[in-house]
C-alpha cells in the first residue's frame, strides 16, 4: 500500500491509499492514528489521483536521526578536517514541526546560512509501539518506508560540530522535505538493496544501494527502541556520499533558490523540492543576519 495524506479542493488532511491513478480515501484522521489503531477501513469515497494535492505523509510524535551509517559518506567527511568525526553512534531527534511535503518549497534563510545541502535518506516507520527488544524482535515493529531529504545548514553545522553535537542545522523551518507517501514493509521485499539517487536540476549528485549501510535495518529499530517508540515514528538510516558540503568545491554545488531537488529511492518513490528564496516564500526582504 501507498498511505498518502492528501488535500482536495475543499477539504485538507485526508488519509487514503494510492493505487494507480485512485485515491481510496480510508477512515483514520492522521496516518499516526492509522498506524496507532492497526489500520482503517475504506470510508466509500474515491479520488482521481490528479484532482488531489499530496502533503507530507505523516508528522510522527517522535523522529529519531542516524548519523555515519553508510561508510561512504563517513569517508567523504573525513576530507573537510572537522572538529569531531561523523560516527555511526550519533542520534538526535528532528524537529516535527520543520517537514514539508512532496512539491513544498524548501525555504532558503539567507540571514543564517550560505551554506545550504541535501541529504538523501531512506526513513523507516514504526508501526506499533514498544521498547528494548532485539534485532529479530524489530522486524514486527516496522510498518514502512518513506523518502527524506536530510537539508542541512553546513555552516551551522560546522559551528555545532566543536561542541561535538548537531542538531540546529537540520533543524530550520521547511528543512525536513517528507514523502511522496509511506510505502509499507509488504511491498518492500529487501529493503537492504533499494537503489538511491539525489538529483539537482537534472544533475545526478548522489548515488548508491541501501545495500552499503553499516548497521541493518533490524538492528538500528533495536538499537533505537530504548527511547521508547509510539506508532508512527520514524528513524533515519543515514546518507550516502555525493553531498556539497564535503566535496573541494563545495560552494559550486551547495543549493541555492530557483534549484529543484529530486530525491529517489527504488520502490519507495521520489520527493521533489522546489528551494525558493526568503523573500519569494514570505514576500518581504529577510530579517537581519543572526551572528553570535
């Protein structure tokens, strides 16, 4: 299934399922409750899928980040000579109320960052909640899969990273880009060999497998569920390598306004953002720079 929210022309926030060109509206208020009740049944009314608007699939009560999970972009750090390195060990929470949804703009905040990246990851969403169990236990907790882009301020980042931690820099307004939809556990056979692909503009910036992770799938569920999880949370599995900030000519490809990011994984879809400047989103200069 493909579990969408989705607006109409008179009504928002409506849950279905997407199958082909039909939208099946289902009878559950948020994908959260979906996922909290153990499914919905068909309220009887159907859209075209061209005469919906899609929005972010879900917002969880709780996002839990992964850090350093593919060896590939732990070695592409290693080049820009930070304060600490990037370990697979690193968990911090994303901030909610940042997502957006498929085709919502990314604000670009001139008065904080000039540093502006992407970061293609594959997100995993709990279907039901629970807490200290193993690997071979957590495979009854997933109940999808859901395309993220990890927009990251570097330059912030940069700053946040000689106190060894981050979490700011992720953290911004619009700066967590969500969907197109949840495509759930059943229709995703081996999650562990999805291709993945980060366009900007047309331009391939990041390629790779879901098949390069360091830690699975199974064990980031477990390695996470001390936090304590409810039912559609979600947990990111890291990056891959290609993003702008850790290349030597970084500053030619860091994001700027007018830019269109395209961000694909194999089965689970591709979440477009359109990246749009402060004044454009707001219609008024930005606010003053912010230096401390």
């Amino acid at each position: 299934m493909k579990l969408i929210t989705f607006d109409t022309a008179t009504e928002a926030g409506l849950v279905g399922s997407l199958d082909g060109e039909t939208v099946v509206e289902l009878d559950a208020p948020t994908t959260r409750e979906y996922f909290e009740r153990g499914g919905a049944e068909p309220t009887g009314r159907t859209f075209a899928s061209t005469d919906i608007r899609l929005r972010a699939p879900i917002v969880p009560k709780k996002f839990f980040h992964t850090s350093g999970n593919f060896r590939e972009h732990e070695d592409e750090s290693k080049q820009v000579g930070w304060s600490h390195p990037i370990h697979k060990g690193i968990v911090f929470f994303q901030n909610v109320d940042a997502i957006v949804g498929p085709d919502e703009a990314v604000v670009y905040p001139e008065h904080l960052t000039s540093e502006l990246d992407y970061e293609l990851e594959l997100a995993i969403v709990i279907g039901k909640p629970g807490k200290f169990f193993t690997a071979e236990e957590a495979v009854d907790h997933i109940a999808g899969y859901v395309v993220f882009n990890d927009i990251t301020a570097r330059d912030i980042q940069r700053k946040e990273m000689a106190s060894g931690v981050f979490s700011y820099c992720k953290a911004i307004d619009t700066f967590c880009p969500l969907g197109p939809y949840i495509v759930t556990a059943d229709e995703i056979p081996d999650p562990h060999n999805l291709k993945m692909e980060l366009r900007v503009n047309g331009d391939v910036r990041q390629s790779s497998n879901t098949s390069r992770m360091i830690v699975s799938i199974p064990e980031l569920v477990a390695y996470h569920s001390p936090q304590g999880y409810s039912a559609g949370d979600l947990i990111t599995t890291g990056t891959v390598s290609g993003v702008a900030g850790f290349r030597p000519d970084a500053e030619d490809y860091y994001l700027r306004p007018g830019d269109v990011v395209e961000a694909e994984i194999e089965g689970v879809g591709t979440l477009r953002s359109p990246i749009v400047s402060w004044k454009d989103a707001y219609g008024q200069p930005a606010p003053p720079r912010v230096t401390w």
